[in-house]
C-alpha cells in the first residue's frame, strides 16, 4: 500500500496509532511518523487509521487494483 | 496572445513530484477525460519528500515513499527525462531522450534542487552529501550506517536541523554549523529561534553559530576528514552534509521569453505565467516551489514558498484552471503553513512572519516547550507558530487570516497573560 498523511492538517489526536499500532507512532509528543508503504496484509488496519482520524489526514491506496464497482444501471 | 479557446486534450505536467501529480489527481477530480503526461527527471514515481529527512534517515519503516495515486487516474509517466527546452509559440517541449512533446495546456512543477557545497571538487568527495530527493536520503543513510565519528553539517535551515536531529536519533556525534546568531532565525524569528537553539544543544547537538565553513581537508582516498572554519579553526568529521537551502529548477525556461527569476516563475493570480513584458501565456501555468505567486491575503505581494501544503493546493487550482476556459477560472490563494519534526518536537507554523516586528507567546509556555506563539507587525497578526501545540493552530490561522489586531485571541481559557515583546530584529 501507499500511504501519505498531511501533517499540516494532523493534530496528534493519534487516533491511527491505536487503529494500526505497528505503522504509526508518535515520535515524542505530538511528532507524527508512520509506515508509507505497509504490506498489502495491514489493509483492514490502515484503512481503520484513515476513517479514525477526526481531521482527515490520511490518504491510503492500495497496491492491488480493486475491481470497479458495478455501475446501477448494469444489473 | 488570445487565449486558449478549444477544450484541451492533451495536458503535458513538467514535474513528477508532488505538485504534479497533485494536478493530474485534480485534473480527474473536475472531469478532465483528456490525456494527462507527466514528466520527471528522476526514475521513481512520484514520492513524497518530507519523510526522507525525518524518518528515512532513521530507518524507521521502508524508503519507499511513494505517493498514493487513485487507481483511475491513467496517466502516462516519463520518468528519467528531463525538458531541456519550451516553445510556448509551437506549445513544445523538447526532452533529453531527444525527442519532443507537443501540449495543449502545460504545467510547470519542475521544484528546487539542493544548492550544492560550492566548491565542485570538495562537494564530489564520497563523504560529502546534499538532501533533497530519495537517492540522495539513501546515500545519506548509507553514509550514516557507517556510524562516522562525528558528522558535520552545515547551514541552520530546516532540513540541517532535521538532519541533526536523525543523526542525535542514531546515537551520532553531530556538530552544526549555523553562518547566523540563530538557527531557523529566518523561518521562525528570534524568539522561537533561541528556543531551538537551546533546545539542539540540549539534545547534544555541537551547535556552532556565526560559523563559516572555508573548506575541507581530505585524505589520499579524497574522503572528507576535517572542516577548516574561517577563523582557521579545525573541526574533525568523517560526514559532511550540505544543507544549503535550494535552488529552482528554471534553466530549461531560459529562452522561453517566461518571467524568470531565482524566485521562480512568475505567475498571475490564476496560476498562468507570465511573460518576460507580464503579459499572460495562457497555455502555461505553474505550481509548488516554482511558481512565484501574488498572494491577496498579504496585500498582493509575490511569494515563493517551498512548502507541501502550496504545491497540493497551488496543483489543485492549476489543474481545474487548465481545464476550464477563461470564462472558468478561480484564483488561488493560501495562507502559507509547513511543519517540521525534529528533537521529538512537533513545530508547525501558518502565514508568514517575515516583516515581523513583535512576537508574544498566547498558550503554553516556552519553558514547558509547548507553545503557542503569534507574530504581529505593524499591529496586524501576520503568522503562528506551534511546538507540540498543534490544536489550538487553527484558532490562531484564522486570526493571521484576517490579519487580526496583535495580538488576537485575549482571555482565552487556560490563556498566560500575554506579554508581547519585540523581535531582537524583524525578520527578513
């Protein structure tokens, strides 16, 4: 996965570090530092991290295309 | 020059860093189905460049910072090509494969690069380094893996103290060498700046102020093993960083007729560039650290800033500007604002404290090392800054907004009294 988190906007609530202990800590009090590029297999965690984080910080994609949702008008 | 009237279908973005492909993100956004091509001198895909001197050099997780990009963004990357030259007349780029590039709409995002040390023989030594892309941070770490005696860098900026801090991190020796009275005087003003002087020196640090770096000694490999000062003072280190600031990569503009200058590329208020008589090229606009922009919340002055938060939102109005037609343009306008991460401090700062002329501390407190502190000129709140204080920010970057009276915000809850005091000397 790619991940990338707008440290102008992140207020160390760390909401993400209890959501994925393993790919984002707190570096001294409010410092946030943070896995940019987690194993596909941390998916659930990191996505947990982004809809935590009360200011909207983090951008995650992953690296495995994620097959299109089917359009209303297919079914 | 009349402008653009088709729509556009092919979109060349010069850059592939975060400001260009921040547009080509924002150019899918506003519905733009055309093609999008990105180009980059470096052979990686867009990567994101602050981790490298905060994180990277530590080791902490991977080096690979590679940006996210949405899965449908279908854009076509030349990576390892650089523009050697623009044709605004023909809308063409020619690129150091030899072959050209023909645009409807072009975006120049080509950044800075590092300044390097200026002696070319002494800055080709192997223990010599410069930080400003992924290549140079994993030399650097490299070079750090070698655990050298002491490091030495030089030049108080941001990513010299950044560095230093990394280099405490990994249990280093670490001597700074700073040309002024004060690190980070020029980013932060005195006040704050004193505050990270005692700060690096209390994280062992070997902070030199007013110091100058003549020149190196080497050995019979060349390596690096010792700087001589100007007063002809020795200091031993086996790693020398250059941390000289940066410069902007305008050369492949020169012969444009573009407004040029080391502050970039001028621009209008809608991100288009101008010509060296400022008349609008309609076709070419710019964004992030190149782009030299007239800012209406500071009265219409031109800055340039090398920040990440202007190169995603200075991308963002670029690229619907590209894709609209005059009659759809927007202008950009943003309150300055980075953040830095260094001696497990946390120091984010909005608008722009430049012309600063007081400074008064409004949360917290300098000795508790968590602060917030406004700055104000001519009676007017012109910037914050916070040291582990990042949620009371917003508050204060509304004020610095408005360019409310200094200072702003009196009788707060948890609020010190307010001593404002003036700035041992505006700053630059």
């Amino acid at each position: 996965m790619k991940v990338v988190v707008d440290l102008n906007r992140c207020q160390a609530y760390a909401q993400c570090i209890y959501a994925a202990p393993d790919h984002f800590a707190l570096h001294g009090a409010e410092a946030l530092v943070y896995d940019t590029a987690p194993d596909e297999a941390a998916r659930a965690e990191i996505e947990r991290a982004v809809q935590a984080c009360p200011v909207r910080a983090i951008t995650a994609t992953s690296d495995v295309p994620v097959p299109m949702p089917q359009k209303a008008g297919d079914r | 020059m009349t402008a653009p009237t088709e729509a556009p279908r092919q979109i060349v973005i010069v850059g592939a860093s975060l400001a260009g492909l921040s547009a080509a993100h924002a150019l899918r956004d506003v519905g733009y189905g055309g093609r999008i091509i990105l180009i980059g001198d470096e052979h990686e895909s867009p990567y994101d460049r602050p981790p490298l001197s905060k994180q990277v050099l530590r080791g902490l997780y991977g080096a690979d910072t590679s940006l996210p990009q949405r899965a449908d963004l279908d854009a076509t990357f030349r990576l390892g090509v650089s523009a050697l030259e623009l044709d605004t007349l023909a809308h063409r780029i020619y690129l150091s494969d030899g072959t050209q590039i023909v645009y409807d709409r072009l975006l120049i995002a080509t950044g800075t690069r590092a300044r390097p040390w200026p002696n070319g023989a002494e800055a080709a030594s192997s223990n010599v380094y410069t930080l400003r892309g992924h290549a140079d941070a994993e030399h650097l770490a490299r070079g750090l893996a070698w655990k050298p005696r002491r490091v030495l860098i030089i030049g108080g900026g941001f990513i010299g103290c950044e560095i230093a801090s990394c280099c405490r991190d990994l249990g280093l020796d670490v001597t700074l060498a700073v040309r002024g009275a004060l690190p980070l005087a020029h980013a932060l003003g005195s006040v704050t700046a004193a505050f990270m002087r005692d700060v690096i020196r209390d994280c062992g640090v070997d902070l030199r102020l007013e110091t100058e770096v003549a020149r190196f000694q080497a050995d019979a490999d060349s390596r690096v093993v010792a700087a001589i000062l100007r007063t002809g003072q020795r200091i031993e280190a086996d790693c020398v960083v250059a941390a000289l600031g940066a410069l902007r990569n305008t050369e492949w503009l020169a012969g444009a007729g573009l407004a040029v200058s080391p502050k970039g590329v001028r621009v209008d208020a809608h991100c288009r560039v101008l010509s060296t008589t400022r008349a609008v090229v309609p076709d070419v606009f710019a964004a992030g650290d190149i782009a030299h922009w007239p800012s209406a919340i500071y009265g219409g002055r031109h800055l340039a800033v090398e920040h990440w938060g202007n190169a995603v939102a200075q991308a963002e109005t670029a690229a619907r500007n590209m894709a609209a037609g005059e009659a759809g343009l927007v202008s950009y306008d943003h309150l300055p604002d980075f953040w830095s991460q260094q001696f497990g401090l946390n120091i984010k700062l909005v608008g722009l404290p430049a012309g600063a002329d007081q400074f008064a501390v409004v949360q917290g407190s300098l000795r508790d090392r968590r602060f917030i502190g406004v700055y104000g000129a001519q009676g007017r709140t012109v910037a914050a800054v916070s040291v582990d204080s990042a949620r009371w920010l917003p508050a204060y970057r509304a004020a610095v907004t408005e360019g409310a009276p200094f200072p702003p915000i009196v009788g707060a809850l948890d609020q010190a009294d307010i001593r404002p005091r003036p700035l041992a000397q505006a700053v630059p």
